[in-house]
C-alpha cells in the first residue's frame, strides 16, 4: 500500500478560512472529501491555484461572504459554504496552499 501524500488547502465556510491537510495520493477524491458531496470548479487564479465548491449546495446552507473569497476569475458575490482553495503543480497534482498564501491573494501577491 503507498504511503499517503498529505498536502493543504483552505477550506473557507461563512464562518472563514481554515487550513486543512487532505490526502494529495494519486486519484486521491480530496476535493470530495474536503467539501462533503461532489465538487465544482467555481475559479481560477495565478500560480495554479483553483476554487472548488459544491456541485449541488443543500437548499439554505450559509453563503461565504464576497470579502473572505480572493478577487479575481471567480464567479461573483457571496458563494455557497463550503468553499475550497487548492493548488495543482506542473503535473496537475495537488501541492501545498497554506493560510499565508490565502492571505496573499487579497494584496496581490500570490
């Protein structure tokens, strides 16, 4: 059995960000199992860096304010909770977001 390749990501909810460690193994669902349920793509920014929310968010769940998600190619206002930021490499392979990059992304220096 191969070893499990832990990387970070953001998870932002109504309540805000938090760092988390997922799974980064090769066909690994992490997106899924960071979200709860099947993933969307909701954005793009620089330095490979995606957002993920729910495919399909429950009726009446939280929205996560416009001010906690970075500006940039995303869809606009305030998005349904949960929300997840994570970066592929080269390779598309999942690689480490951590909260000091998060907080980059609102001054531009991501």
């Amino acid at each position: 059995m191969s070893e499990r390749i832990r990387v970070y990501c953001i998870l932002i909810t109504d309540e805000g960000p938090r760092e988390i460690v997922c799974d980064g193994s090769p066909n690994s669902p992490y997106t899924h199992d960071a979200l709860g349920n099947t993933p969307t793509f909701m954005g793009s920014y620089e330095q490979n860096v995606y957002l993920m929310g729910l495919a399909e968010p429950p009726t009446g769940c939280a929205l996560v304010p416009d001010h906690m998600i970075p500006p940039g190619s995303r869809e606009p206002g305030s998005l349904p909770s949960p929300l997840l930021l994570t970066r592929l490499d080269d390779e598309f392979e999942p690689a480490d977001f951590r909260m000091v990059d998060y907080q980059r992304m609102f001054d531009g220096r991501t």
